[in-house]
C-alpha cells in the first residue's frame, strides 16, 4: 500500500525535483547552443551575411515565444508542453494532432542533433591529431569514425550511427529509470558546457594574436586554403539584410524556438520562480552566448576570412579555439557539450 502511495505521488507530478537550474539547462540542452557554433549554421552564410546580426535578429523574433511560453506555464499550473495548452483550450482533437505533429518533428530534430554530435568526433579528434601530429587520432578519423560527409562503408556507417544512438539510449534509459538523475545529469553537462563555451571564447580572445600562424596552417592539413591577406574588418564593406535573413530558418531549426523542455515539465516545478523565469533565461543564455560566438570570430578571424573558410564545414568557433590553445584537450571536449543534453 505504501509504494502504491509513492507511485501516486511520482506520476501526479507532486514530487518537486526540478529547480530552475534544472529547468533552464533542459531548455539549454534543447537549443543546442555548442552545434550552433559547430557546423548547422556558418557553412551556409553567403556575402554580405552577418551571423551574430541574425543570432541577434532570432533572438528577439523569440521573445514573443518566449512571453506566450511564460504565461501559459503561469496560467495552466501543474501541467506543460504545446500541445497539452492547445488540448485544454481548443479540444483534444486539436490537441491529439499538434501532439502527433510535435513528435513527427521532435523526432527529425534529435535526429539531426544526434547526426552533429557523432560527426563532431571525427571533426575533434581528426583536429587533435593534426595539431599533435598524432598519426594514431588521424587513423582513425580517416577508417572508423570517419567524416560522415564522405562515402563511408556500411561498417563506418554503422559505427556512426551507433555512437549516435548510444548516447541516445543511454540517457532515455537514465531518465525513465530514474526522472531525477536524468535533471541532474542535464543540469550537469549544461554546467560543463556553458563553462566549456566561455573557456574557449577566452582562448581565442587571448591567442588571437596568433589566429594566422596557428589557423591557416591547420586549414592545410585539411586542404582548404584561405588567403591571409584578406580584409581584417568585423563587417563586410556591404551589409546585405536577405543574405542576413536567409540565415534565420537555420537559427530556427536548430535554436532559438526549442525552449519548450523547461514547460514540459512544469507539474515538477520547485517554486513560482521556476515558471517565471526559466523560458526568459534559457532564451537570454543562448542568444548571448551564440551571438558573441559569432561575433568574436569576426572581430578575431575578420569578415573575410571567415566568410571564405565557414563554407568547409571544418573551420568553426571550436576548431579555432582548439587551434588557439597551447593545450588542445582542454577545449577537444566540445563534442560532449550541450549536443548530448
């Protein structure tokens, strides 16, 4: 009778585990701020395209999110997630569809989150092996964990693939085994990886003296090459608004709108501190961080440079600050940030 009792109270949400740390690193894990600075958003910029203007631009576009987020959360107490607002306002047969279509696109996002966060080994670890000249890292880089935007074999793929859904598995099983160690584990490696981020916007800031002799030869080893007499300027001569703009359906598909793990489990919430602060804070840490990101590429690298090396898909915030630091490992954890929150 006594465990029935506990049961009870675990599944009407009376238990109270999740504090407002807890509760912004699951949104911080949602919006990925390490991939950001991977490799979804720079390949794709083109001339006259500002990346931190449009990380600037995405943020703001997310407040309105953000407001309707906070006051449902306040509004329908105990309870979260879109499509349990939408159910208890416009009917369960609305709600059922949005629900079906959340998972349908859930489901392509965790996927593609997962695809960055297996690819990032390969980017890591070929890099550590360049930089330290480690033939054992570049093996395999080049035979077992291998680019995936390459052909790999069957057996490559599936070794990708794996450590992709390893790492899934491994923290679906935490959190159904145990809902409170999942938080903490969250809230453990969003720590990790804000500190992370911050560590390596302080590498570059102080190395940046040296952004030409360490980066450009790095580019090498990867056969891209960028010209070191390009414009050190932190904007381009001609600021283009749609080539800016065009920048925003990826800021959108892999950031700032997925605030919505916080609300999701607000019927766990530990005080009226949690429901009104969480989205607000998730949204602010993630357009601060990824917006000075950006920028202080530019300010470091210049326009130009970056503009001709963020099309390689190899040169990004996380390889520079790797290439910038007098010991690479400190930084070479990037792919165990907020990727695999």
């Amino acid at each position: 009778m006594e465990r029935k009792q506990v049961f009870v109270r675990e599944t009407s949400g009376l238990i109270k585990q999740v504090s407002l740390t807890d509760a912004v690193m699951l949104n911080l894990a949602n919006m990925s701020i390490g991939i950001a600075l991977f490799q979804s958003i720079s390949p794709y910029i083109t001339q006259g395209g500002v990346l931190w203007m449009a990380s600037l631009i995405g943020m703001f576009l997310a407040l309105p999110q953000a407001l309707v987020y906070t006051i449902f959360n306040r509004k329908v107490g105990r309870t979260g997630g879109d499509y349990v607002w939408i159910s208890r306002n416009l009917g369960g047969i609305i709600g059922t569809i949005f629900a079906v279509a959340y998972l349908l696109e859930a489901t392509a996002f965790y996927a593609i989150i997962s695809f960055f966060s297996a690819s990032s080994i390969n980017s890591a670890l070929l890099t550590i092996g360049y930089l330290n000249h480690q033939n054992t890292l570049i093996y395999v880089t080049e035979n077992v964990i291998v680019n995936p935007y390459a052909t790999p074999t069957l057996q490559q793929r599936l070794i990708f693939y794996g450590i992709s859904a390893l790492a899934f598995v491994i923290i679906v099983l935490i959190n159904i085994l145990h809902s409170k160690w999942g938080y903490k584990l969250v809230t453990s490696l969003g720590t990790f990886s804000i500190l992370t981020i911050i560590l390596a916007m302080i590498i570059i800031a102080i190395n940046a003296k040296h952004f030409d002799s360490s980066v450009i030869p790095l580019l090498k080893d990867f056969n891209v090459t960028v010209s070191s007499n390009l414009p050190k300027t932190i904007l381009p001569y001609s600021i283009s608004l749609p080539a800016t703009l065009s920048l925003l359906p990826l800021f959108s598909l892999y950031t700032y709108p997925w605030m919505n793990a916080g609300p999701a489990v607000s019927s766990e919430f530990r005080g009226d501190k949690v429901s009104k602060f969480n989205v607000f804070f998730s949204l602010l840490i993630t357009g601060i961080l990824v917006t000075l990101g950006f920028l202080e590429m530019d300010v470091v690298g210049g326009y130009y440079f970056n503009l001709n090396a963020y099309p390689s898909a190899i040169y990004n915030f996380w390889t520079v600050a790797m290439a910038l630091s007098l010991n690479p490992m400190s930084v070479d954890n990037n792919f165990v940030h907020l990727k695999f929150g």
